[in-house]
C-alpha cells in the first residue's frame, strides 16, 4: 500500500526541534498579542488638570500598557549596554528569561500550586534584571538607563489621555480601579 502525499511522523531530533520552534513561533505571538498597538501609545496626548487626574492615568495606563512599557524599558536597557558586551550577553540571556516567563506564557504561572500573578512576575523579573547587571560592572549604567525607562514610562503615562482605552474588568480590578460588587 502508498501513502503518496503523506508524511511520515518523525521520531527524530530535528523533527522535535522543529516542533518546539512552531511551538515556540505560536507563544510569541500570543504574547505579543497583550501588547497594545504602538500607534495608540502615540495617540490622545495632553496634559492632565490636577494630581488627581495625574495619578488616575498614571494607574490606568501602566495597567494598560504595561507589557509595551516593559519592552520600552528593556530597549532603553540594551542600548545602554552597548559598550559594555558582557552585561549585554548576560541582558540576552535575561531577556530570554523575560519571554519564557511573561511574554510567552500562556498559561498561568503556577509554582508550589499557587497561581502567580503577570504583576508579581513583573516585579521579579525587573528587579532580577537590576540586581544581575548591576553585578557585570556596568552599575551606573544600569540605574541611569532604568532611572530614564522609568521617567520615560511615568511622563507617557501621565500624558496619555485615558477616554479611549477599555480595560477588561479582571485588570480593572487587580488595580483597584474597580470593586467588586458581591
């Protein structure tokens, strides 16, 4: 009997790696996918009329926005590491820690059977980040470029209006934006 057109399963190695990389290409994407359109971080720009409203977008927006402002700070991060090439190989290998751990995943994180939220995944990385090349000999480097992706963040979430931004009621809520009504 042929099985013209078909193609075998493959036990081999190769076809695992290929597997793992489709797998892999798919993740990405799906991870991407919580990261807002770069056009809307540009978009509704002003200048908010009191502390109040200051600190309501400031809320609103890095809960919105928070896996683009992480990508923005992490850029902020490379470039300045330019000239220093281990702490850059050392950033590589973090930022492979960044997308297995919060821009890839798909599924909640669970370590000892307790759910750990993308906020405290968050906080864990950016200070694993900090204290890691903080240690590779580029230390005023490091606080000078994460001390910049942190105004740059807080002025852009300050600045960018919140009318047309629509955040799901799990967010809302985790952020305190929001009570539960039960």
């Amino acid at each position: 009997m042929t099985n013209y057109g078909t193609i075998p399963p493959s036990s081999s190695s190769s076809g695992k790696a290929v597997e793992y990389l489709s797998r892999a290409k798919h993740h990405f994407r799906e991870g991407l996918a919580t990261c807002r359109p770069w056009k809307e971080l540009a978009k509704s720009i002003s200048l908010p009329s009191g502390l109040r409203d200051a600190t309501e977008r400031l809320k609103i927006n890095l809960t919105y926005f928070r896996t683009n402002y992480a990508i923005i700070v992490l850029l902020i991060l490379f470039f300045s590491l330019l000239w220093h090439p281990i702490s850059l190989i050392i950033l590589a290998a973090l930022i492979v820690l960044w997308l297995y751990f919060y821009f890839l995943r798909d599924e909640p994180l669970m370590i000892f059977h307790r759910l750990i939220s993308d906020q405290t995944v968050l906080i864990v990385l950016s200070v694993l980040t900090f204290v890691v090349l903080l240690f590779t000999g580029a230390f005023w480097n490091v606080i000078s470029a994460v001390l910049i992706g942190i105004a740059v963040v807080a002025v852009h979430a300050v600045v960018r209006k919140t009318d047309d931004l629509f955040l799901d009621e799990e967010a809302a809520e985790t952020t305190g934006l929001m009570t539960s009504s039960s």
